[in-house]
C-alpha cells in the first residue's frame, strides 16, 4: 500500500516510497539534551514512529537516523551556571530521554548520532563550503554561512527572504523567526566553554551544521525524507537545506515533514503558566506511558493537539477497552462455525485502518473502524453469534492496529517505577498512592489472582476477599466475567 504523506517542500501530498528502491531513509531531528524532554517534544517523536511503524507494517525498510544535540548555546549555558563541563552534565538528560522512549515504547531508530562525536564530519563540510564560497571566518577565529551565496534560501518556509542584508550575521543556535542573516558554522572558542582543536580552528559547531553533517553521513548526500517539529522549519531546516545543497549542489531531503505544535488547555506550554509536562510529571499524576501514548498519537500530526486530562483520561478508557476486548477474544470458548457477517466486519476495518494510514497517516480516521469492529463483536459475543472461526480474523486486525498504535499489552508498571525512583533521586515529592502499587510484577499479580480464584473454589470466600483488598490497594483491580477472571492496574 502506498502512503501519501504532506510534502512541506512542494506544499502538497506527494507519494513516499524509497527513491533507491530499497530502504527507506529517513532523518529525524532528536533532542537537545539540556533538560528533560516535554510532551510536545514527545508528540514529534511519537508521530515520527507512527511513519516508521506503519512504513514497516506495510513492507517498507526503514534506515532511520536520529540525532543528539549534546552541544549548543543552552547546554553550555546550564552547564557554565552548575561549573561542569557539557559532558558531565548532559549524560542525565540523555539517559532520561531513552528512558522516556521507551516507556512510550518509541522504537529506537537503526543510527543515533551524538554530535560531540561527528565534530570531524562538520569540520571537513564547512573546509567545502569555504571552497565553494559560501563560508568565511571571521576576526574572532569563528566561521559563517554566506547567505547570499544561496538564491533559493526560503523555500522550505515559503518566507520571502530577499530583503537579506548582505554581511549582517546571526550567533546565536536560535533566533528570531524572519531574521535571514548569514548564520554561525562553526564558534571561536569562548572562556570556559567546551571546544576542540580542529583543521578551522578551536571552537564548537553551531547547531545547523550538525544536522547536516551527520544525516549525510549516514544518509548520502541525498536521502527521501527529513522530519521534525514544525518549530524547527525555520531557521533549522532552512538553514540545513541552505549549506547541504550548497556544498553538494543536490536536493537534501525529496520529502519533509513537520509535526503541529502542541497547546495544553488550549494554550501555548509554558513554565510560568504551570502547564509544562513532562511525561514524568504525567506519570507521578497516576498516568500510564500507554494513554500518554495514545492521546499524543490519535490526532493526526498535521493538526494542531489541544492536550487536556479530560483527553488523557479517554485515552485511559480506550485502551482499557480495547485491552479488555482482546482478552475476551482470545479467551472466549467459541461455538464452532464462521461468521460470514464477522468475517466481513473484520476485513472491512482492517481495510479501512490502512487506507487511513495511507493518507497522511491519519490516525483519527484509522482508530474509528477498529472501535466499530469492537461494538460488533462484542454484540456477536454477548448474542453467543461469535464463533470459533471468526477469532483469527479478529485477532489479526488487532495486530496490525496495534503494530502502529501499540498499546493493547499492559507494560505500564514498570515506567511508574522508574518515575517514582527518580522523582526520589531527584528530591521531589511522591504521592502516597503512587507508592503504594510499586513492587508486584505482573507474574506476581497472576499468581494472587490464581490463588484467590483456588480460594473461591474450596470456599474460603475470606482469603478471597483478602486477596482482591490486597490488590485492589495496590492499584490492581479484579473482574470476574463469564469469559474468566481478568486484572488490570488503576
């Protein structure tokens, strides 16, 4: 199936298929590890393994590349504020960071690249933009892309550039929005900061040619798609297209993605406004990384998400009931036979959850089928019409819905523990409640539960009643069905 994805480039969508016929590869721009990720960040990176999940559902390879800022303007400051180097201060935030992925169960991409470790690759890709003109040194020993060396700088954008005053640069990693100024190469090294001894010179990379330099490294030259939030349009990805396809006289990236802001309560996320989140601080309210997951990912990338716990808390139910659901399914003792209305029910919404994906990954539309096939069978299942021939065919569109989505197995304690650890380690306060479910894995939790339904069976209603108490403290709450005995945590 061919997914057709908005092209940011050509304002339009475009087909998005491998151009060597292979692999597809792809670029990502990752964090910049001066503090723990937000969940905006998160959304991006969220929606970026939506494509990857789904490229791979559908028979696509995947070459995936994605970057660490572990050097720019705010890591150098923070650190300067703590008097440690950059690499003793970033470390924290990088291992918080995967920590983060993976409780959100965000495939790592096949390449991460840190950028303290490619400063090499950046310094020979401004030695070629100093022969092709486009790059100058400075007095001070730091070193500039020549904006006017680039006629086409803009249109990634579409900001009209051409009042671009010839000489006025710009030092600093971010700046405003409509300031299109030669921009900063390469720093001249500064007192106390980190820097390296180089072919150009001592100094530090500025924070454009890093991307540059290590997507092409693992990429080529020329590479199918380049992602990241839509913040990072301008200047980043202007400026990235500008000095790659100056020194290579070739397109960087045929396809480019950007990812929506996201708004908390309707408005822009923000410290002082005291709704900033971090997926910890989601955690330690009593969330799973799963709902997290599932709210950030259920509006497609390309619309603006207005996060709210009201959303959250149906994210929550969601899952719940589609967990409950598959369980019933897989546990259910069928009547033998096949349901020709169930089979076409079940063929009918996987249909329909791909031809959502394949147009524009529309995750709203794709999450629609799969909830009307659940109302069905469950119907089929209480009307004893669900038959044991009809469980595969279920099954298997759970499978591919979940493929992308991944949210149907219950994994959530053990990022609620690490929450909780690290909250400790960090000095901040852990509600009473939260502490009290950390400890019982989930083979732990169906060991009791296999106890307590022995216990009903030989009558000791008392130790049953016990166990069920013991649990439901804990978080973890039992419902008994016709179809058997089922847990899941609060």
């Amino acid at each position: 199936m061919t997914l057709r994805l908005f092209n940011t480039l050509t304002g339009q969508l475009d087909e998005l298929s491998p151009a060597n016929g292979g692999e597809l590869r792809m670029y990502a721009c990752g964090p910049t590890v001066y503090d723990y990720g937000h969940i905006g960040n998160f959304r991006t990176f969220l929606q970026v393994d939506v494509l990857r999940r789904f490229l791979k559902l559908t028979g696509v390879p995947v070459r995936h590349v994605m970057n660490i800022t572990d050097v720019d303007d705010k890591i150098i400051r923070n650190a300067a504020e703590l008097g440690i180097s950059i690499g003793e201060y970033t470390p924290k935030f990088v291992d918080a960071f995967f920590e983060d992925l993976d409780s959100l169960r965000v495939e790592r991409p096949e390449f991460i690249a840190r950028a303290t470790e490619h400063i090499e690759k950046m310094v020979q890709l401004i030695q070629r933009l100093e022969a092709a003109g486009a790059a100058y040194k400075t007095e001070d020993g730091s070193w500039y892309f020549r904006l006017k060396s680039f006629p086409e700088y803009g249109k990634l954008s579409k900001k009209d550039l051409t009042g671009i005053e010839d000489g006025a640069r710009v030092d600093v990693d971010e700046y405003e929005k409509d300031s299109a100024r030669d921009f900063a190469l390469w720093k001249a090294v500064k007192p106390g900061e980190t820097s390296w001894d180089t072919a150009i010179g001592r100094g530090r990379p500025g924070w454009h040619i890093e991307c540059s330099a290590m997507s092409m490294e693992f990429l080529g030259e020329s590479f199918d798609l380049h992602a990241g939030g839509e913040d990072l349009m301008f200047p980043h990805h202007e400026n990235e297209i500008a000095q790659s396809e100056t020194a290579t006289k070739k397109p960087l990236a045929r396809h480019w993605m950007h990812v929506r802001f996201l708004l908390v309560d309707g408005k822009k996320m923000s410290k002082s406004d005291g709704n900033y989140y971090t997926l910890r601080d989601l955690l330690l309210k009593g969330y799973k990384a799963s709902a997290v997951r599932m709210a950030l990912i259920s509006v497609p990338y390309r619309h603006q998400l207005n996060f709210t716990f009201d959303g959250l808390t149906e994210a929550t139910n969601a899952i719940d009931r589609l967990r409950t659901f598959h369980e019933r399914v897989t546990k259910a003792a069928l009547p033998t036979g096949e349901s020709e209305a169930m089979q076409q029910a079940a063929a009918k919404a996987r249909a329909e959850y791909f031809a959502a994906l394949a147009n524009d990954l529309n995750t709203a539309d794709a999450r629609a089928p799969i909830f009307d096939l659940v109302r069905a069978a469950n119907t089929a299942l209480d009307k004893n019409e669900f038959l044991a021939g009809d469980r595969e065919a279920v099954l298997a569109t759970l499978k591919d819905f979940d493929a992308v989505f991944d949210v149907l197995e219950d994994r959530d304690a053990g990022p609620t523990e690490r929450a909780v650890a690290w909250a400790q380690a960090d000095g901040r306060e852990v509600a009473a409640e939260l502490l009290t479910r950390q400890g019982l894995s989930d083979g732990e939790i169906d060991a009791l539960v296999a106890e307590r339904t022995q216990s009903k069976k030989q009558r000791n209603f008392a130790r049953a009643d016990q166990i069920r108490n013991e649990l439901a403290e804990k978080g973890i709450l039992i419902e008994d069905s016709k179809d058997g005995v089922r847990w899941k945590r609060k």
